[in-house]
C-alpha cells in the first residue's frame, strides 16, 4: 500500500497541467474560500440577529403587562421599570439597525470583490483559451467562471434580518 501511496505522489507532481492552469485553480479554490468565510460571517449576522429580536419579544412582553396596569394604580417601582424597559428596547432596536446597516455595507463591498475576481479570472482565462486549442478543454473553460451563488445568499440573509422584527409577534412599538 505504501509503495502505491509514492507512486501517487510522483504521478501527481508530474500531471500536464500548464502554470496558467495551476494558477487558475488556485484561484477558484481562493474563491471558494471567500465565499465559504462570507457565508460564515452571514450566518453570525443572522445568529446576532434572532438573539436581538428574541430580546426585544421578551422585553416588550413585561411592558405590555407594565403598561396595563391604570397609570393610578402602578407603584414608584412599576413606573421606573417601565421606563427602564423603554429605553432598553430602544437600545436594543438601535443596535439591530447597526446590525442591518452592516450586513448591507457588507454585502457591497463583497459586490465589488465579485466584480474585481471576475475580471481577474476573465483575463487568465484569455491566454489560456489560446493554448488550449483541443476541443476536449470546452467543458473545463465553461466551469472556470466564479460561482454566482453569493449575490442570491446575501439578499436572502439580508432579508431575513430586515424581516425579522417586523414579523407580527416582534413588531417595534
């Protein structure tokens, strides 16, 4: 098994791939791990997120009962909490736009990466479609286009976030 395992090795060291064509999938692979690690930080965004409404639900929820109360018949106590929860809420909702506002400035910035990785594999793949002339290269010179997959997750993950606490049962005031 071992003596196969070397032969692996060598006949990996000695493929006909072309340094343009090494390159160029060195840079699909650095582009995969762009858009894994944009997904990840997304992900937290809206992790972040659900926790913040989930928050601003519970804290709404003892103000309800707060305000409930006739304003005759609430203790010194009540009304302080009262206006403690409200400017708690308020906290709470400022950060959340924070929150949105910065998934939003992230997601154009990533639009502009986008932009500039595309073009960069557009003008490797140039030199590279004269090299290879052979017609069996057509399937591999289609695939090297970036995924489009980013734009389409971000507007999804944007939208939950901004819909989040708009939902019926975690409506702001």
């Amino acid at each position: 098994s071992l003596h196969t395992d070397q032969l692996d090795i060598i006949s990996m060291a000695e493929t006909t791939m072309m340094p343009e064509e090494i390159e160029l999938e060195m840079a699909k692979i650095q582009r995969l791990r762009e858009v894994l690690v944009r997904r990840e930080s997304e992900l937290r965004f809206m992790m972040d997120d659900i926790q913040l409404c989930k928050d601003i639900m519970n804290l709404k929820k003892e103000l309800q009962s707060l305000v409930a109360i006739p304003e005759k018949e609430k203790t010194k106590m009540e009304k302080q909490r009262e206006d403690e929860l409200i400017q708690k809420i308020h906290k709470l909702v400022q950060k959340r736009d924070f929150l949105v506002d910065d998934a939003e400035v992230e997601r154009l910035r990533e639009k502009e990466e986008d932009k500039e990785m595309a073009e960069f594999l557009r003008t490797k793949l140039k030199p590279l479609d004269k090299a290879t002339q052979s017609p069996t290269s057509t399937p591999a010179e289609k695939k090297a286009e970036p995924p489009p997959s980013k734009p389409t997750i971000a507007k999804a993950g944007l939208a939950i976030i901004k819909d989040c606490c708009g939902a019926t049962q975690c409506s702001i005031m």
